[in-house]
C-alpha cells in the first residue's frame, strides 16, 4: 500500500512522462553523487554511480524519443 495519493490522471502518456522525468532528475542528481566519491577519494563508489548514470541517460534518452513519436502520432 502507497501513501502517495492516486493520480488523477491515468493515462499511458502520463506515466511516460513521469518516468522520463525520473529518469532526467536521476541524472542530474547522481553528478552530485560522483563529485561527492570522487572527492572523497572513492572510485568503486563513483564507478558504481556512472553505471547507474549512465542507464538513467539512456532510458532518457529513450523515453524522450517514444514521447515525441506518440504525440506526433496523436496530431
């Protein structure tokens, strides 16, 4: 059980957005991340952090592309 409210949009749309978001936010977040191992001399931890980067600019990078193949076919 979630203590997050219900959306009150449902839609396929929606939630591609919300992912590609999540996505892009983690992306930007983890560069503090990395800054933060590699300046504590941590290079396992910042390794670690740009893998997950990494997949998280990619799944950007991916959702951004169905967004706009989906809305172009909705016109």
């Amino acid at each position: 059980m979630s203590d997050e409210p219900q959306s009150p949009v449902r839609d396929k749309n929606y939630n591609l957005i919300w992912a590609l978001e999540a996505s892009l936010h983690n992306v930007w977040k983890l560069e503090t991340y990395i800054e933060d191992a590699d300046r504590e001399g941590d290079e396992e931890l910042a390794t670690w952090f740009r893998k997950i980067q990494h997949e998280n600019r990619k799944a950007g990078e991916q959702g951004k592309q169905m967004l706009a193949r989906r809305l172009a076919e909705e016109q």
